[in-house]
C-alpha cells in the first residue's frame, strides 16, 4: 500500500487543528469537491462565492472521505462522532497545510503566469520533468487564492518536481502565491491586454505579472519573453527582486533560449533552438506559433530546474492541446466528417489570435469551409468593443470562411465583415448553438472559442452529441 498523502498527525499540527471522532491515521488526498472525491481523502469546506463548503460535508463523508476540515464556528452543525480536524478558518488551515508541504518538499519548483498559455506550458513542463522522475502539478487552472495552496498542499513529499500556476486578475494577488510556493524557476509566458477592466494599462499588468519574481529562492531564475514589448520592465522588475538568473526566450537573437527555425504542420510542430548554450532540434505534439514560442521557455525552464534537456526535448512529441484550450475530435456529419477544435475554456485577444491561426493551418476536405465560431472576450473594460473588432485582419489573414459572432461586443466586427462570411450572430451563446449545428457540413474545420462566462462549451458539447466522435485528435483532414 502506498504512503498516505498526509498523516493526520501531520495535518493537525500543520494547521492548528482541533481533533475530532474517529479519525484515521492518514489521508490519501485533498479534495473540495463532492462531485469528485474519492473514498480516503480529506474534504475542506471552503467558503467559495456562491456557496459554503460546510454544506456538502454530509455528502463528503458519505462518499466515504478519510476527513472534512471545518471552521469552529461550524462543529455544532455535525454529529459529535463525526472525524473532523477543526481549524478557526478552513482557508487559512489550507495555506497553513500548503506552507508545511512546501517546508518539507525537496522538490524543484517551477512557477508558471502571464496574460496567455499559463496552462498549456504548465502542462508541457509537467510532460518533460515526468520523464525523469515523479512530477506534481497543479490540476486543471488551479491558480488563484485558493487554486495553488490547494495544489501545493497535494504535492507529494516523494516528488522530484512540482510545477504550479499562478493566476490573477487584480494587482497583489501573485505575491502572496508566490511567497508561498517559493520557485527555484519562474516563467512569464507574454504579457497582453488582458481584465483591462481592472487595470489602468498594459504596463500595470505587466507589473502584477512581475510579482511571481518576489518569492523566487536565492539563486533562482526568472524566464522572460524577450519578444514581448515588456521584456525591458519585466527584466528591471526581476533585477529589482534580486533574482539570480534571469533567462530570455523567444526569435530575438539576444534571447538565451532562442528559436532559430520552425515549421507548423496542422496537428504537430518541428523546431530547432538553441537552449542556454545548446543546439537541440525537436518536435511538437500540439500545434500552433504560440505552442513553438512557450516551447523555448519549458525546454529553458526545464534545464534550469535540472533535467536533461534532450530527454525534456524528445517529451515534447507527446504533447497534446488540453480540454477546451485546442483539443480535437472528428465530426461524423451527413456525407463525410468534419474537424472540431476546441478552444471555449477561455479567450483573450491574443489567445483569439493564435486560435484563429491555428484554424487558418487546419486541414479542410474539397468542399470544406473553416468555420470560426467566437463567444465574447470579457473584463477588456472601454476598449472591448474596439478590441473585438480588432480581429478582422486575423480572420481574412487565416482564411476564415465564415463567422459566427456571440455578444454585443462582436456588432462591430460583424457589422464590418463581408457578407460572404457571415455565418450567424446573436446576443447569446444559446441563441447562436442552432445556427451553428445547422451550418457544419462536411470537409469543415470548425473552431469555437470565448471567455469562460462566453458560455461556448455549451456548442461544443451539443455538436459532440449531434455529430457522434471518433477520437480526440485526428490524424487525416476532414473528409468532404
């Protein structure tokens, strides 16, 4: 039987618990999730948004949780038997949990932000270090206030890496991640116009951003985009920290990890860099120019951290797109198939850039069209509107054929689209779906994308249940 993820013992003193009824003597896991945990975990009832933890711990522990950890203004709510650790704030005992994983890790960190393609790199850099020993990651987008103490607390002791992405939407919402997970290595993927509704300029996010570099480790590294217009102030910021290393990525021939040739194929990438000093020639499992460009800072990254970089370099073959971030499946439509990729987890403009070119790549059959169907691009503030007309050169850029539109930020690109590529527009998602449904045909490459409150994985889902799927990630083009 493999060791508990925590003893309970461990978890108390971590976090100033009280103990109650019959605990066991370790847990196997962390979750907040009753729709997902499993038999053996431990349940914290945080209070979220909308709704309060506390109200699912009867739910928790009949799905047989090892535990629930609950606020004490709380324990009167449950039976006197029941096995609680008991902390004054569930939030604070999971941070206080996070710092006790962190103390005892002698694990190599690597910290992952910027405005586009924190996820995405996260994940290509847990597929590299998993090649040379156990490697813990954040789960899904874990990377807000609650999303990385989580994550932090799951490592596993037994871990030889662990990469953790930080995310924000406010100023001074990194610094505090990052004092807690204290990087050896810290990544800033780009930085773009992104929640402009809660910044005064692309400077001051570039500065949010720059707060990963306060709780680097003495003697760490800071990976930089040197093809970013902020290279310079990010630099300055990180010098400002004290960091130890600082690393550029990008085609810019001073870039320490630079991309000296590539070429994009529909499903796959081939690159040649040169990474800190080395020549290295690899290849691609996902698609796209922005997949090339965070590629440099993984390899770059990985290094750092103390990996081989060709061992890192051959894992990279294995890459595939995430759920909602470029994920494939076929389409069986009357007459033929057609390409679905998935791209409504989130949206940005330059995340809806690199997608429509990552369209304007996919293979179509004969009579097949490429089909961009866009949800809005939120917290953009007075200029999302401008910023949604924006997009007009990169879809006549990359071919796209037709246009579906959802939200009132997309009149004005709608309104100055040619009539030959207007699919459909409506104010909503849902208004959009049957439109949308009723115009794939086959040999089309269809691609859907928005912000998460866009509410496009709902088309997603409803094409998938129409047109029956054959796959995540097709090999051949559409058949038309």
């Amino acid at each position: 039987m493999s060791a508990p993820l925590w003893t309970v013992e461990a978890m108390a003193k971590a976090m100033g618990a009280g103990k109650h009824g019959a605990l066991p003597s370790g847990i196997t896991g962390l979750s907040i999730d009753t729709r997902t945990i499993a038999p053996g975990e431990a349940f914290f009832a945080i209070k979220g948004d909308a709704r309060d933890g506390h109200e699912f711990v009867e739910a928790a522990l009949k799905k047989n949780a090892g535990l629930a950890v609950v606020a004490a203004g709380k324990r009167n709510e449950f039976p006197k038997d029941a096995p609680l650790l008991v902390v004054p704030d569930v939030l604070e005992g999971l941070i206080a949990l996070a710092r006790a994983s962190r103390a005892r890790s002698k694990a190599r960190f690597v910290g992952v932000t910027g405005s586009v393609g924190k996820t995405g790199t996260k994940e290509a850099l847990r597929l590299a270090l998993s090649k040379e020993g156990e490697t813990h990651a954040s789960a899904a987008s874990y990377n807000n206030h609650w999303g990385v103490p989580l994550s932090l607390a799951r490592c596993p002791e037994s871990a030889r890496y662990a990469v953790l992405e930080m995310g924000m939407n406010h100023a001074g919402e990194i610094a505090p991640l990052t004092k807690l997970v204290r990087p050896h290595v810290a990544i800033i993927t780009t930085i773009e116009p992104v929640h402009l509704e809660f910044f005064p300029s692309v400077e001051a996010i570039a500065d949010a951003k720059a707060e990963i570099f306060q709780g680097i480790e003495p003697g760490g590294a800071a990976v930089i985009n040197r093809d970013n217009p902020h290279f310079a102030r990010l630099e300055k910021q990180a010098k400002g920290a004290n960091v130890g290393r600082i690393v550029s990525f990008g085609e810019n021939a001073k870039a320490d990890a630079r991309l000296i040739k590539f070429a994009l194929q529909p499903g796959s990438s081939t690159v040649q860099a040169r990474i800190l000093g080395h020549d290295v020639t690899y290849k691609l499992g996902a698609p796209g120019r922005h997949v090339v460009q965070n590629s440099l800072a993984v390899l770059a990254a990985a290094t750092l951290a103390g990996a081989d970089l060709a061992i890192s370099a051959l894992a990279l073959a294995e890459l595939a797109p995430p759920s909602g971030r470029g994920a494939r499946q076929t389409l069986d439509v009357p007459g033929g198939q057609a390409l679905l990729i998935d791209e409504s987890y989130n949206a940005n403009p330059a995340s809806m850039r690199a997608a429509l070119a990552l369209l304007g790549q996919a293979p179509i059959g004969p009579r097949g069209r490429r089909i961009a169907v866009l949800g809005e691009m939120l917290e953009l503030g007075p200029r999302g509107a401008e910023l949604h007309s924006g997009l007009a050169a990169a879809i006549t850029g990359n071919a796209v054929d037709l246009v579906f539109c959802a939200g009132p930020l997309y009149r004005g690109l709608w309104e100055a689209l040619p009539s030959s590529r207007k699919g459909g527009y409506a104010d909503t998602s849902a208004s959009l779906e049957a439109e949308v449904l009723g115009a794939v045909r086959a040999g089309d490459a269809v691609m859907i994308k928005g912000s998460l409150g866009s509410k496009m994985g709902p088309i997603v889902k409803a094409l998938v249940r129409q047109f029956s799927s054959h796959g995540d990630r097709p090999a051949a083009a559409a058949q038309g």
